[in-house]
C-alpha cells in the first residue's frame, strides 16, 4: 500500500518592505486633530486658572494695603485725640487757676501819703 505523504510545501515567508504601510482605519481622525481636541478644554482651564490666581492675588494685595491705611488713619486720629485731651487739660487747668486767683482775697491797697506841695 502505498502512503501518500500529505505534507504541504510551507508558504513563502512575506518579503520585508522599506517602509511599513501605517495607515488609519476609515473614519479614524488624524493624531494632530485629536490632540488639539483632548488638549483644548485642559488649556482653557489652565488660563482661566491662572487668570483667577492672579486675581485673588490682587485682591488680597489690596486688602493688605487698605488695612495698612487704616491703621496709619488710626493711629494719625488717636494722636490727634490725646494732643486736644492734653489741651483740654490744660485749658482746663489755667481757667482752674484763674478761678482761684479771683476768689482770694487781696489785701487791702496801703494808702500812700499825698505829697504836700512846698509853699
């Protein structure tokens, strides 16, 4: 009997190209697209991060300055007050005085002799 071999010739390896064939799938974006796509929300909120950031920063730049004038009006009013206490005190005091002065009692004025006019 005769056995048929039934082993097939092995199919030709391909031959290698130059240069590999990289081609999108139909309806595929092209890469350039969807990176501009995927990274435009992301740049948007960056900016609108970065442009709230510097605004919270003047803000409390300018409250920092608002409570320095404050206290320099502060401290200007409360000077201002204690020069017109100590004013008041010596107003105050001088009046005192002269109250006092004008309810002693003077002394009676010594009479002083007339001239007598040579004759």
């Amino acid at each position: 009997m005769a056995t048929s071999s039934s082993t097939a010739a092995p199919d030709p390896a391909p031959e290698p190209t130059a240069e590999p064939s990289i081609e999108p799938a139909p309806g595929t974006p092209d890469a350039g697209v969807t990176d501009g796509v995927t990274a435009g929300p992301a740049d948007a909120f960056n900016s609108f991060y970065q442009t709230w950031l510097a605004s919270a920063g003047v803000v409390v730049q300018q409250g920092a300055a608002a409570q320095a004038e404050g206290n320099t009006a502060m401290q200007a009013t409360t000077n201002s007050g204690i020069t017109q206490l100590y004013t008041l005190c010596a107003a105050a005091n001088a009046r005192a005085v002269a109250l006092l002065a004008s309810c002693v009692r003077q002394p009676a004025p010594v009479p002083q002799p007339t001239p007598v006019a040579p004759s």
